[in-house]
C-alpha cells in the first residue's frame, strides 16, 4: 500500500468475529488498528487484551447506524496516525425470528438501520480519506443468508443480500479512485448469539454445513487477504466461507 505502516479501521470489532478479527491483524506486521463497537465495555477488555501487540490499538465507541459516530471513528484514525488503508464493516444484527406477516416494521427498520446503513455509514466515512490516498480497502461482512433463503429470517437475509450488492456497487464506483470494495459471506460459525439454542438445534444447523460448524478463526483468513496487497486485483466480490452451505 506504499506506506511502512497499515492502518486499519474495525467497525464492530467487540463481538466473537470481530474481536478473532482483531487478534489476527494485531498480529499482522507493521499494522495499527482503530477498534470500535457499541459495547464499550466489550471495547476497552479487547483492547486492552491487544495492548501487548506490536502494533499500536485505539479504541472509539460507536454506533454504526449514526454517521456522525463511524465518521469520528475514522476522524481519529486519521488524526492519530496520518491514514486509512482498510476499514471493516462487522456490525450487525439478527431480527425477530417469524415469518413475514408477523413481523413489525420496526424490525425491518432495526435490521436497514444497522445492517445496511452500517456500511454504508462506513463508506461514506472511508472513502474521502482513502480517495486524497489513492488507495484502499473497504471489506463488508455480509452473510450466507443474502444469498440462500432462510425461513422466518426475512430482514436478516434481505438486509444481507443488500451488503452484497452495495459492496458491488461501491466497487464500481470507486475503482478509478483506486478503492476496492468487498464483502465476506460466512456461514454459521458458533458465537454468543448460540449460547441459548438447545444441543439438537446446534446440530441442525451444522448437518447443513458439509463441513460442520465452522468457528470465527475459520473466516479471518478472508479478511486477511482482502485486507493486503495480495488482494489487489480483487473487488465487487462476495467470498462466500460458509463450509459448504450454499454449495447443495
């Protein structure tokens, strides 16, 4: 990315895959990053946990559905350390279980408002910085289920399908500006959101993953190499890391 250093932006960096996240690129050579959730608490203990990194961590809270927040966020990695090279768009939440009928408008509104307009918050934040750089990446993280059917989760798997298709579109309307826009799709990994589910529902969900249940260290990988030069010549893709789920 032409610079010693990297500077990396982590939106929802407090929950099971954010905070594998941010070990993995702690660890990563000559990397800084910028962490930030709406979990202070979640924030300032992984934080805290990194602080022995090589690289330098900085810890912001944030709502990612107030544009305000997610622009301050990026304000101090750019104020602490000259630049923006990556920024990961990890917020985002599961609705009320129930088929469409049932289901309120607040709780489409809650899935748009975080969801959607959590990265795109994000993108709006990243990109004039990264635009006066020539150079960045922006990595999404959509799911599986915006690109499989999953019954009584309708504003989830909209919401998600919808990640997929602004990391498209951003892509190609920042390319010329050397900005490369993607997204994740991961499958069911086992984190908090689990803890209450019965043992027989767990195994439900993993006999539909041909390679079982995946963990959140399975994913990073993806994010890894979206967020280096090894990544160059990749944008407008969905790397879909979900054990096989939607392979049937």
């Amino acid at each position: 990315m032409g610079n010693a250093r990297r500077v990396v932006v982590i939106l929802g960096a407090g929950g099971t895959l954010g905070t594998a996240l941010s070990r993995t690129l702690a660890a990563e050579p000559d990397t800084d990053l910028v962490l930030s959730d709406l979990s202070a608490d979640a924030l300032g203990e992984l934080a805290g946990d990194l602080a022995a990194s090589a690289g330098d961590v900085a810890a912001v809270p944030a709502d990612v559905s107030d544009f305000a927040q997610v622009e301050n966020v990026v304000k101090h990695a750019v104020d602490r350390f000259g630049r923006l090279d990556v920024l990961i768009s990890n917020a985002g939440v599961l609705a009320q279980n129930g088929r469409i009928h049932n289901l309120a408008a607040q709780d489409w509104e809650r899935s748009f408002r975080i969801n959607v307009l959590g990265p795109v918050n994000g993108i709006k934040a990243a990109v004039p910085v990264m635009r006066a750089q020539r150079s960045g990446s922006i990595i999404l993280t959509a799911s599986v289920a915006g690109l499989t059917a999953w019954s009584h989760s309708a504003p989830y798997c909209v919401t998600k399908a919808g990640v997929i298709h602004l990391a498209k579109v951003a892509a190609v309307e920042y390319a010329r500006d050397g900005i490369r826009v993607n997204c994740v799709c991961p499958g069911t990994f086992l984190s908090a959101m689990h803890t209450d589910l019965p043992a027989e529902a767990v195994d439900a969900i993993a006999a539909k993953h041909p390679l079982g249940l995946g963990a959140a260290q399975d994913l990073v990988g993806a994010y890894s190499y979206l967020a280096s030069d090894a990544s160059r010549w990749t944008t407008g893709s969905a790397i879909v890391v979900d054990g096989g789920y939607a392979a049937p």
